[in-house]
C-alpha cells in the first residue's frame, strides 16, 4: 500500500467518524431516543424532559465532558466491576502506548527513516522507509531498538503488576461490597445419580440431609427447559379442577417455594374426589419425569458452601458434582440440564466446530488481502488492468475497502463464538460470555493477526509460501510484520474509530426504535436496555494491543493511530457504559487474567519477533542480548500466576468464615436465609410469563395462577395435609432451619426491571 | 545392523542373564546374603536357618515358583499399592503385546517379508526385509497394517480402561483399610506469614483458635533443616544446668510433645535460679529463630483436615497455603522449610537444568550410534577401517556394545532426576520419587527413544539431517522408526533382560555385604532395606511399552524380545517385591496416571507415525482411515481423564464423613486423635539419635534426654509453671479437644524397623 491509498482511508475513516459523532451529539438530545441512548438511566426510572429548542439540532460535546469527569466510582455505580476492569484495560493501553510512541517517535522513527538499507529495494515504497526494514544490515542503530523494547517491556510489566494486583483487590472487595448474595450460601450440584425408586429430588435431599446435617437448609431441583411451560400448563389444570369441586371450600395450594422449588410436585390440593387425586398423582409422575439431574443446594453460612463446592462428594467423580453457583440472573437455566457426563464430548465437539470456523474463514482473509495486493493480481488476472488507470478507485480498493470487507466478515464471529460457549454448556451467562471472550480473542488474534500477515505474504509469492513450522513461522513473521503496518494502520481506522462511532451510534437500536415508533406507530418498546458485550470490545482493545506491541519498534507509525483509538475508545465507553448498559450479571474482574496472558503474549511475541530480526539484520549481539528479556518476561508471568490467579479461582475462607460471624452477631443471616430459598426461581428468571398473568383475568384475582405458580408462601399450607407418596416436609426445608423455624418469608419483591432482558 | 551382530548381541544377553540367574538361585540360599535377598522379611523377624547341605550349591528355580504362585493379596501385603500397580503395568504389558505378537507375527510379518518393496534399495540387509520398508508403495497389503492397528489400540484401550477402574478402585479402598493414618487427620500448612510480635507457632496457633475452633485440635511447629541437631544440644546443655542446681528436687520438664511439638521452647524448667531463667529464655530466643514459616496442625475429623487443605485461607494467596499432610514416615522433613514464595523459582531452574541435561546426553547417545553406525564413520576415520579385517569384533563393536554404553551411560540419571526433584521442594518422599518418575520417564522418551532414532540417522547422513518442524519430525520418523529396529532389540536384551539379572543379584548389596563382613570383619550392616526404586522401573517397563507399541507393525520382530522380558520382569519383581524391598511410604497408585498418559501417548505416537508412513507408501485411504483412529485414542483419553483422574486429585467427602461417624460411633476416634499429636516427630523421623540414647548412658536411665527430646506426657507439666512470654496451653492444645481432655497419651510405641532407612 502506498500513502495516497492510505491518506484515502484516513480521508474516509475520519470523515465518517467525525459524521457518526455529531450525528450522536445531536440524536441523543431527542426524545425519541431516550430509550436507544440512556437505556440504563430509563430503567432505574432517571428520565428527563427536553424542551424543543434550537440546541437540540446543534452537535455539542457536552457529552464528551461528562464521560471525561466521571469517577470510576461513577463507573463502578453504573457498570459494576467488570465495567471498571474493561476501562482499566483501555487505561492500561493509553499509558503504556504513550510511553511506546514517545520513545518511538524520537528515537525509532528517526532511524528507521536514515537507515538507507532499502536504497537496492526497488519496488519499496515510502511506507516501509518508516520500518526497521530501512536499517541497513550489521547496523549498531539496532541497539536503539534493543533498547526501546527493553524499556518498553519494562514499564509494561511493571504496569501490568499494579493493574493485577489493583484488579484482585477489587474482586476481594466485592465479596464484602455484596454480603447478601444468595449464590455465596448456594451450590449447584449436578450428575445427581439416577435411582428407580426416588426422584432426583429426594436423593438431593437425602444426601445432602445426611452428610450435611449442620448446615444444609434446602435445596431446588431443576426442571427441564421447555418443561416449566408444560409444567404451568398443567396448574392451571389442576386449577380449573379444583375451582371446579364445590363441595368444599377449596383452595388451590402449593407447598413453599412452588414449582420450581423443593417438591416435586406442582402443588397439591385437599380434594377429596378420587378423579382429581388421580389426576394428580399422574401430573406428580410426569414432573417427576421433567427433573433434571441438577439441583440447587443452599446453605447456611458462605463457608459452608464454599466448603461442599470445593470437595468432591463421592466415590465417582462424574456423580455429585458440585460448584459455587452463579448469581440468580446469571444463572443459564437450559444448560442446568446438560447431564454431566455428556459435558466433555460438547467441548470437544466445539473445540472441533471452533477449528473448522477458523480455517473457514481463511477465505475472507485471503480475499482481503487480494483486495490490497491488486497490483500482483493484474498478472494474474488481466481484466483487472482497467482499474489502475483510475488511481481513485485504486486508493479506495486498496487502502479503504479492504479493511472494510474484514471487519463486515468480523461482525458475525462474536455470535458464532457465543453459540459455541452456549453449546459447550456454560451454566451461567457470566461464564458464557467470558468463555466467548477467550474465543473470540484466540480467534482475532489467528485470523485478523496471523492469516492476514501470511496470507498477504502468499498472495505477494503467488501461492509459493509454504510454512511447515514454528521456526519458518516467526522467520516470516519478521519478515512480514514491518510490510503489512500500513494495512493494519487502515484496519485500526475502519474497525476501530468508526466501530468507536457506529458504538455510540447504536444504529441497530436507532432504526428499530424509529421503525418501530414512527413507522408501525406500535406502543410497546423495540429496544430493551442490553448488557455489554465484553466479548466483543475486550478482544478487540486486545488485539489492538497486539498490534501495538508488535509494531512498535518494527513500523512505530502505527501508534498515533492506536492512541487515537483508545483515547476515544476511554471516552465512549464511560458514556456507554453511564448511559446505555445494563448490568445483569457480573464476573467480578475476571477479564483481567485474559487480558493479562494476551498482553503477555503480545509482549513476548514482540520480543520473539525482534530478536530473530536482529539475527536475520546481523546483528548477533543485539538478538543475544534479546534472549534474557524473553526469559524476563517469562518468569514475571509466572510469578503474576501464583501471586494474584488463586484469587479469581478460589474464595478466601478466613474472609468468608469473618462475614459469617458478623452477619451471625448482627442477626442479618436470618434475613438473608429467608430470602434465601426464594431468591432461583425457574420461572421469573426463565422469563416466562406465569399464564393467569394478563391473558386470563377472568381467573379472579386472589387464587391466581400467578400466585400459584411463583410461590404460595402465605397460604395456609400448613393445615392442608396430603396423603401423596412424596416425603414429609423435613427432607426438603430441613427442620431446626431458620427458615423453617421462622414464620413463611413474605413473597418476593416486585423486580425492578420487569421488561429488561439480555440480547445476549 | 546385520544378523551375525544382533545374535553376537543375543547370545552374550542370554549368556550373561541365565548366568546371572543361576548364580543368584544359589546366592540367595547363602546364609551370608540372608540381609541382601530377604530384607524385608529379616526387618520383619521372619528369617529362617539354612543347614549346610549339597542343595545350597546348585541351582535352582524355586524362587520362581514361589513367585508365580504368589497372589495379588501376598504383594500387596509386602508391597502396598504401589507394588500390585507396578506388576499390574507389568500385566498389561504382557496381555497387549501378547495379543499385538499374535497379530503380527501371523499377519505382519509375513505381508513385510515378501513386501518386495527393498529388491530395487541396494544396501537394505536381512533384518530390514522384516519391517514395513520392504511393502511395496501403493501396496494393498498395507490396509493390514491399518487393520491391525485399529485391533491394537482397540484392546489397549479396553484393557487400560478396566485396570484404570481397577486401580482408581484400589485406591478409594486404601482410605478404607488405613483408617488410622494421621496423614488424614493433619495439614501442612506453608507461607505462615511474619509478624515481628509473635513467633511462627503462636501465628498459627491463633490462627486456627480463631477460624477453625470447632475443628482444630493443636499444631505443631517445623524447625530449620539443621536446627535440630542444635537443639538436642541446647536441650542437653540445659539438662546439665537442670540437674545441676541441687537445691529443689528439680526435674526436667518439657511441656506436651516437646520439642517437635507445638510449644516453641524445646522445654522448660521450675529452676528459679536467675542464671538458669536467663539461659533459659536465650533458648527460647534462639529456638524462635530457628522456626521455620511452615508447621503440620491437626483437626478432629478426616473430613475437617480435607476442607482445610482444599480451601484458600488468606485472601493473599501466598500466604497460609495448605495441603493434606503426607505420612508421617513420608515427610521430607528439610524441603518443608523452604519459604513458599520461593518455590516457583526452584521449579523453574529445575525445569531449566533438566533441558541443559537432556541436552548434553545428546553427546553419549550419538557416541552410541556411532559404535552401531561404524561402516559410516570408517569413512571419515580411516584408522577404524582395521576393525572390519576382524568380524567378531566388528559384531561386537555394533552389535553388543552400543547397547551397554547407553545402559551405562542411563544409570546416572535416576539419581539425578532424584536430585532435581528434592531440589524442586517436594514435601513428602512419594512425591518426591513420583516427580522423579515423571522427569526420567520424559527423559527416556526424548533421550532412549528419539534421540537415538534422529542421532543415528544424523550419523548416516554425516551431520545433513536437520529437523526444524514437527512434521518433519514425523516424517523422519515414519522413515527412521523401522531401520533402528535391530538397535531397540538390543538394547531391549541389554538393558531389559541383563538389567533383571541385576536386580536379582544386587551387585552393589552383595559386594558391599560381603566386603564389610569378609574382609573388613565388621559389625554393622552395609545394607540396609532398600524401598524399591520406582521412578527407574516404571519409567524402564514403560520405554519398553513405547517401543512395543511403535515397532508392533513397523518392525514387529521385536515383540518377541519385550515378551520375554516382560515374562521375566513379572517373576523377578514380584520376588523382589515379596523378599529384598522394604515398603517405607506409598502413593497410594499414583503411578498408575502416569503409566495411562504414557501409554496414550505411545499409541497416538504409533498411530500418527503410522498415517504418515501410509502416506509415504502411497496408501492415501489407509492413511486417512488411520485418523479417525487417532481421534479415538484422545476422546478417550478425555474420558478416562474425566472419569477416573479425580479419584487421584482428591479424596471423596462422603467417604470420608461416613468414616468419621463411624470411627466416633465405636469409640476408635478418640484412640486415634491420641496418637495423632505424637505422630510427626520430627527428631525421631529426621533420623537425628538423640544425644543421651547411646553415647551417653550415664546421665541415668529414668530422666534421659531421649525422653526428654520426644514426649513427655507422663511428667506432672501442669504443677510446673513458668512466666515465659509464651501463650497459654490452650492456644497450642486447644480446651476441649479429646486429646486435653483425656489423660495425656503414653510415650510412642518403640519403632518396628529402627534400623531401616531408605537410600534414595
């Protein structure tokens, strides 16, 4: 790529993000979009009036002030702790890329541009005169190099140090910061054995009522996705059964905690006919059916959980396996259901599905790459000649278009690779998201990274290029890393500042909302507030990341782009995160770890790099002196690894044994059992719409199926005594529990934020 | 190699191996040797008198017998686990080549023979007629290979599966059958943190008083590597002040399990003599100092000791870092004062100094090959041309040395990897030998197997082979795997069948026997039971597997060879077993991973190895119906990992709360929670002899100093009371446990084996 394709681009890239950005100054005053760009605020009911008045059509930067000036308290308020690590990353690239571009500008890029080795290149062009390609071979000028990445490698380090142990301390703290959260007392239990003669039901209770008598309180079966529909189907049955004996004043009934909880049967009525009892043993028989082998176990103190989460229960390791479970709305109740045992052949499987996804879309690559490489295509394809007697659309073709068509192609991955983390049976959506995260990184970093520099370079030879191992790999790659600079500098442009507009933009929200709106005139809402997608913009400032490490001492021109990019990127964000997101589920810190290893990586793939580079330039000193910075690296990797990782795997029992205690004293963990055994409900949390809701309302208000189906807590349960096969009450609440001494917990609070769900 | 060199090499083997048999079967029957071939049994009091008869001269194969007629049970009772798991690895060996030499020599061998693939290659010898080179390209005959491959793996795979549920069986049955062990009761605890008021022992006290009051019964402190030494002095040299001053009937004093125990001060006194207060308390200072940041505490029930050692106590993951105590016995005492921090460090330089080793036995294994190769060298070394005037020697030089100077040469990596493992900081000597297993087992496999094949065809190539990709690397070896057949079959009678006849002779024993009661006429004993060396056998029988599994279709001749030998490993361990080890700790069939991995790892190996040479011949269909196979092996190799591995990590909490429940229900825990406190003595198992037990036996029978340095339990501490800066006797024994409750446990049972060490 020569410099007119890519001033084209730059042309391109800043007239369309400097468009997106007024546009949004000026959209987000609108009313129309309060609910596209202040979601978040519409849902916790901070709404404002706008009067119509000419500022509203003015572009402003007001915006840019506020996400400036925010504290990371403000952040924290807003988007919780991962919201605070994602900007902390950013922050981590805005310091350490300055350091880069300060120590490159003035000592790298100067050098590289005097270095008068490519005078014999012919076909070199004014881009790669800024590369260490331009330092003549055998140069002493290569120490400066030397210098800069040990310098660089240095303060990284030590940055990274701060920020890992400044993220761990965070995560420590949430622990104190949410004492009430219902999944420190509970453990999700899964490969419950099957017996012939008891449901899962009360084989959970059982064991855990036998080998966990001082500190089990209850526990909760999963039903089978799909079957809590059925399951409300039939209530309402019975119901209309029930409703339908006069004899007697009957009420409908169903023991604590309802369908999704402890019994397994939906509810029970005193009828005294012989065809209603019939009909309820048969619906007991086919719930009985709808059990999974999984189960929710709740305990008495968080160390109690953290101890039965830790231990393998039995003898077989694949039965009785235990976990902390996530938090209610994390939970992702279909894959509860996965049995245990089939869990390893999904992962497989979508390891497999993950490697055919990659090496498919070497396609689009490659093309990409064609795109820019035109010049060599010609030979092959004559009738391309055409173009280059009009260099506008050369510029456009090569320098604009090819960075386009990647990051188009890229948009599906972070869909694929969420289908993939569902599949391969994540039980909350925390994990799913994280575990999408690692693949879309792995995946940018093979696909955007790898493929490009080696495809480009196989077009370059004509399909000449064969790579047969590591060695010839990172050969190449520094051969190549300085000679696709200018193509990345176009892909920093494209994907990353107009991404950074299209993000405040939130088009897909914006025309919805319009179509909606304007257009149907529908009253109900198009676009709900959605959760952040970490998976996609964690691994993209990643990848940046990568670039800037790679390409710092190589081609240095690239990093005024980057810092572009993550100064705007810093600034976005805050106001997204403020404005627009929604926090359902959190993964307390744990994209730090990630981002740790792929800047590790970054770093030592940069040093890998220069140091073969100053071999293959003569200069054995130098890529000697290299080795130990390698080693270095290493070693501060794996003492990260045993300092501050134990901290995002495990809980600490001396924090955790310390909250018990105090929560014992102040007498608040007899209000957080309580609410314990309400907190999972299938139901609420499945998102489906109890039947008597609003579609019945001539079910009459008091005995609803509503209250039937979530729980039935005030009802006089106590009185109604059933002669049903399934076990008295002590197996499921034990007895001497505070929730079984204290009177039944009121139901549950209104949520909040009834109509907020995840697009994700 | 030819044939006159591999039958040169075959008969030498048998030669030297029946001799070594025979002699042995009269050896063992010398009253002399009673201590070098029956030192289990003299260590137990079973040893028997031989009457001078014509019998004891001849030999005899009654050993055999009694070894073949010998049970499972009878192993494990002289043995442990970890004996029947090695023979059942020996048992595999024997069923899958059996099954796999069946195969081959019926079906293989003969499509190999009349191949007609080597008619048009002009130096192929005899021995090269019988592997896979000589199948003609393209050849039919090949898909018997692939057939006989899938049987191969098929069976491997089924019987790896039922020994695995075998072993992982045997193993959950140990916790059962040992109920009494301490190790199940105790945690080892590291990374105590500093603190500049209280001492180590006081910290951990505290610590566990406050977070596991419940549970935690006492502690106990472990002191420097070195120290221990010093204090039995400082103890005497008190003792002498203690008997010293006349005025009050003075006893010497040390409070509950001494100096090994739980109280810093090796003991104290009711001397109110200011001299003796001031020594005194320069003890306690001093022994203060000599505490190391480690200590073992134990707690009332199996499954509270479980919990400990599985949770993160402190919130700095550095700091408090537990695991299941190992066995008494089992402790290496001076690795647990190596600081926690500190550990990765080790374990890195370690990992560094084993690649520098492996590194530099390239130099004995090419010396190796170019003895075998010497029609090579002859080019380059004209004076070597000589030998070949004089064939035996040639034969010899080729066929019998190689193998020797290579078993020669591998005697010294055991011991070494010993060293590597014990610097590396294993706590226990189990692991410590296991780790050592891993670290020879890779060496085998890189310096053995791989070396030899790419160093010999270097030596062919005259030094143009380079290997730069792993594909290479299989290319290479798809090719070179089959030419060193001959030299594998060799080392397999050299190092195999040789190397039994010396584990039944014991040289270093019987020599070292003999010249200590022969010639120098002393006393004492030279040898001492021996535990038997399981990181050099395993690692041998599985290198045998190895080449079994990658030669069975390439070269499949050798089957016979590793037959035999597994034949006889099966009688001459088990004798062994049975007669010369001494069982001091146990893995509990830790061994068994090990031997699963490698085996997988051998069969992919063969399987990838055996694709790639369907490739070469030109069988593109066998080839790839060669990959599926491949797939197979690693999905299962999942499962098992899935399915069994656990059972090795961790122990199951039922098991283990239904042992406690029981144990309190018959009375038997407090029985055990008595002995427990005495159970690691670091005096007595550090091997230290305390100062008064021989060399002094006038400081008087009753208030000796060996008393004095173990337990005390019996003298009246409670009456003596002394203002020493220490915390009170409930911190270290807390209140309330059986163990103060109860009366104060007798002194420790005398030793069984006092005289037994190890030598590794």
């Amino acid at each position: 790529m020569d410099i007119p394709a890519l001033l084209t681009s730059a042309g391109m890239n800043i007239g369309i993000s400097v468009g997106m950005f007024s546009l949004y100054s000026i959209l987000r005053k609108q009313p129309l979009n309060v609910k596209v760009y202040f979601g978040q605020r519409v849902s916790q009911g901070r709404t404002r009036n706008e009067t119509l008045c000419f500022e509203r059509f003015v572009p402003s930067a007001s915006w840019i002030l506020k996400a400036w000036e925010a504290t990371e308290e403000d952040i924290f308020a807003s988007g919780g702790i991962d919201a605070v690590v994602f900007l902390r990353i950013v922050i981590f690239s805005i310091r350490i890329f300055s350091i880069a571009a300060i120590l490159c500008t003035f000592l790298v890029l100067p050098l590289n541009y005097f270095g008068q080795g490519m005078e014999r290149v012919i076909d070199s062009n004014a881009m790669d005169l800024l590369t260490i390609g331009n330092v003549r071979e055998g140069s002493r000028w290569l120490w400066a190099h030397c210098f800069t990445l040990y310098i660089i490698s240095g303060c990284a380090c030590t940055l990274l140090y701060y920020e890992y142990k400044n993220v761990a301390r965070m995560r420590l703290e949430q622990v104190n910061r949410f004492p009430a959260r219902p999944s420190n007392f509970t453990v999700l239990v899964r490969g419950v054995p099957w017996c012939a003669v008891e449901s899962y039901n009360e084989s959970v209770g059982k064991f855990f009522g036998n080998y966990y008598a001082s500190s089990y309180i209850a526990h909760q079966i999963v039903y089978r996705s799909g079957a809590v529909q059925t399951i409300m189907e039939d209530a309402e049955m019975m119901y209309n059964l029930v409703t339908a004996a006069p004899a007697k004043p009957c009420e409908p009934n169903a023991d604590r905690c309802g369908l999704c909880g402890e019994r397994s049967n939906s509810f029970k009525a005193t009828s005294s006919e012989s065809e209603t009892e019939t009909k309820n043993r048969k619906i007991e028989d086919e719930l009985r059916e709808k059990e999974c082998e999984a189960a929710l176990v709740f305990f008495r103190s968080r160390y109690d959980a953290l101890v039965v989460s830790h231990t393998i229960q039995s003898a077989d390791p694949m039965l009785w396996v235990t976990e902390l479970a996530p938090e209610p709305k994390d939970v992702f109740w279909q894959n509860l259901c996965v049995p245990f045992n089939l869990l390893w052949i999904r992962k497989i499987s979508v390891f497999i599905a993950s490697i055919v996804f990659s090496v498919l879309f070497l396609l689009p690559t490659t093309f990409v790459q064609g795109l820019m490489k035109i010049e060599y295509l010609q030979s092959v394809f004559p009738w391309l000649r055409g173009l280059s007697r009009r260099s506008y659309y050369v510029n456009l073709i090569t320098g604009y278009l090819p960075s386009l068509v990647l990051t188009v192609f890229l948009i599906i991955v972070p869909p694929t690779m969420m289908l993939f983390s569902t599949l391969e049976g994540a039980v909350s959506r925390s994990t799913r998201k994280r575990s999408a995260c690692v693949k879309v990184l792995i995946f940018m970093f093979w696909n955007v990274y790898f493929s490009n520099i080696l495809s480009g370079s196989w077009i370059e030879r004509m399909g000449k290029l064969t790579v047969t191992s590591p060695r010839d790999m990172i050969t190449l790659l520094a051969e190549l890393i300085p000679r696709q600079a200018s193509f990345f500098m176009t892909y920093v442009m494209t994907s990353g500042w107009s991404g950074l507009g299209c993000e405040l933009l939130q088009p897909v929200g914006l025309l919805g909302n319009w179509l909606f709106k304007c257009v149907l005139q529908k009253e109900e809402e198009f676009c709900r507030p959605v959760t952040f997608s970490y998976h996609t913009e964690v691994s993209r400032v990643l990848l940046f990341g990568l670039l800037g490490f790679t390409f710092c001492i190589l081609a240095p021109l690239i990093l005024p782009f980057l810092l572009v990019y993550f100064f705007f990127a810093f600034l976005v964000y805050r106001n997204q995160i403020m404005n627009v997101y929604f926090v359902k589920y959190q993964t307390d810190g744990s994209y730090w770890p990630l981002a740790h290893n792929a800047t590790i990586f970054s770093l030592i793939l940069t040093q890998v790099v220069a140091a073969v580079l100053f071999g293959m330039k003569k200069s054995s000193s130098a890529s000697t002196f290299t080795i130990p910075l390698i080693i270095l690296t290493a070693l501060f990797n794996v003492f990260c690894k045993n300092r501050f990782l134990p901290v995002f795997k495990n809980r600490a029992a001396k924090v955790l044994i310390e909250m018990d205690r105090d929560d014992e004293r102040s007498g608040k963990l007899e209000e957080i059992l309580e609410k314990l055994t309400t907190a999972y409900n299938q139901f609420e949390l499945c998102g489906v719409e109890p039947p008597g809701k609003e579609e019945k309302p001539k079910k009459g208000s008091n005995g609803s199926l509503e209250d039937l189906a979530i729980v039935k807590t005030g009802s006089p349960s106590a009185e109604v005594v059933v002669n049903g096969g399934s076990p008295p009450a002590e197996v499921v609440v034990k007895s001497g529990s505070p929730s079984a001494e204290l009177p039944p917990p009121p139901p549950p609070p209104p949520e909040p934020e009834p109509n907020i769900v995840s697009i994700n």
